[in-house]
C-alpha cells in the first residue's frame, strides 16, 4: 500500500542519485553564463534546456513522477498542466510582445509625431 | 447511470482507494494548480523585465554568487527532506527529526540570504516601486520566500508530534506531503534561477 511506488519511497538512492545530477547540471548552466563568451541565443538555449532536463530529472527522482501504477494520473495531470502552462506564458508573451509593437510609441516614432 | 448498467462493467482495479494514495494524489493536484499560479506570476515577469523605466535592468541589479548560494542552499535542503521523506517511510524516528530539522535550517538560511539581497537592492533605490520590471521581480521572489516561510512553519507544526509520540500512520502521511512540497518548490526555484537570474544577466 505505501510502498505502492516500487519501494521508491523508501530509497535513498534515487535521491542521491537525483542530487548529484542537480549539482552538475546548476554548475554547468552558472559555468556556461559566466565563463564562456557565446551569443545569447546559444546561451538562452543552453541554460534553458540545462534547466529544463534539471526539472524532469528532479521530477522522477525526487517525486517518483512516472512511476505511480497504471492509470498514471500523476503524470497525466502534470503533462496537461504543462500543455496550459505553455499556452499561458507563450501566448502571454507572443500577444504583449504585438501589443507593445503596435500600440507603444518608440523614440522615432514619437519624434515624427512632433 | 442506471444499476444495470453500472453492474455491466468489471469494475476498475482503482489505484486510488486507500486514504494514502489519495491524499497524496489530491496534494499533487494543489501543487499543480500552484504551478499554475507561479506560471501566471512568471508570464508577468516575462512580459514586464523590460520596463525598466529608464533605470537599471537584471544585468545591473542581479548578484550572481549571492543567488548561486542561495541555489546550493534550496539544493541540499531538498536533498535532505527527500532523506527525511524516506526516513518516515521506514518509520526511523530519529532520522525523520535529523532531517527534517537540517532542512529547517538550511530553509531559514535561504530565507535569510535572500532577504539580505533584497534589502540590498531596496537600500541602493531600486524597490517594488520603482518600476514595472522591478514590481514583477519582487513579486515573483516574494510569492516564493511566503512558500518557503509557510513549508518552515509547517515542518515545526509536523515534527512537534513525531518527537512527542513517534511516527504513525497519520505523520507518514503527512510527511509526504510536506516532502513532496518541499521538492516541488525546489522545481520552481530551477526556472527562476534559470530564466530570472541567468537569462536576465545575458541580457
């Protein structure tokens, strides 16, 4: 009944495990911002993609998401909350992005005014 | 649904029955839908960190070493409720308390350490009311430090009972959700630390 999770909860080895990965991939994304002169989109992807592959491997190790018996409702929950997260936050900022383009004067824009 | 035809299908081996597993499942969903609410808040970030109305930006603000110490901290905080967590599940009491008080105090050293950034930044002029980006910036840390403040109170109000009486069913239970919170705060702080402090210093 409580060790439903493939006796996960009882381990300390995913957490370690999970631990370990976390320090190298936080060192890896603050060592790529500060020690290394790339352009911003490499870096924007790096630290992004380092940040993200840190959040799922946390995500299994540290939450046993995954690995709940079937029918996995944890995991189906979280994989809809991320589908409206990223509508949210994308649609968020695509939408503001073309507001402030259209509606917002720029510097030239107010000098040709005046 | 009529009798008939509910009596039709083999019922469902359902995964969800016993108090445990519901309880923990209804707390993944609280923390989901609090994912929501930090997304909505980041959004906000995200659409405001150029408004600086003139002033200075992330680049300029930001303490890059301060925050990384801070990420070391939340790190091995989390490293070790996920210890205490196993530690109740194996029902060793001294190791739960052990635990869950270094997490304790490694959470008030965080809070500590952020608190010291913060007031730095609001003694060099640069407060929640100085512009949008900066109002966006506060209120993102501070939703988070409340998390953290509200998951210390609710790690003293959790550990009280298992040095009094030991550890049951009832602390088992609660434990993990106290964990899974815990850990699940500990997400949120990578995509801050990422997308806030990292992404906002390139810039």
């Amino acid at each position: 009944m409580i060790d439903a999770h493939h006796g996960w909860n009882l381990s300390f080895k995913p957490i370690t495990l999970g631990f370990i990965f976390s320090l190298i991939l936080t060192a890896a994304a603050y060592r790529i911002v500060t020690h290394y002169h790339l352009s911003n989109t490499v870096l924007t992807a790096a630290v992004v993609v380092l940040g993200c592959v840190q959040a799922v491997l946390q995500l299994i190790f540290f939450l046993h998401i995954g690995l709940e018996s079937k029918p996995h409702w944890n995991t189906m929950f979280l994989l809809y909350m991320v589908f409206l997260i990223i509508i949210l936050v994308g649609g968020s900022i695509w939408i503001m992005h073309h507001l402030g383009y259209n509606v917002m004067p720029t510097m030239d824009k107010l000098h040709n005014m005046w | 649904m009529t009798q008939s035809k509910a009596m039709k299908h083999e019922p469902l081996p359902d995964p969800y029955q016993d108090e445990y597993s519901r309880t923990t499942f209804g707390f993944w969903v609280y923390l989901l839908t609090d994912f929501m609410m930090f997304a909505t808040i980041f959004a906000v970030y995200a659409v405001l960190h150029k408004s600086t109305f003139g002033g200075p930006g992330p680049k300029e603000l930001f303490d890059l070493p301060s925050v990384m110490n801070q990420t070391w901290v939340l790190l091995v905080a989390t490293f070790f409720v996920g210890f205490g967590g196993a530690s109740v599940h194996r029902k060793h009491r001294a190791g739960t308390i052990t635990y869950f008080l270094l997490t304790f105090i490694l959470g008030i050293t965080f809070l500590w350490l952020q608190f010291d950034d913060l007031s730095l930044l609001v003694k060099r002029g640069a407060s929640w009311k100085s512009n949008a980006f900066l109002s966006a910036y506060f209120t993102l840390i501070g939703t988070f430090a409340v998390h953290i403040v509200f998951g210390l109170l609710w790690i003293i109000v959790l550990i009280l009972p298992v040095i009094k009486r030991g550890i049951d069913m009832v602390s088992v239970r609660r434990l993990t959700c106290l964990r899974m919170f815990w850990q699940f705060l500990n997400i949120i702080w990578i995509f801050i630390f990422s997308i806030v402090y990292l992404l906002g210093v390139i810039q």
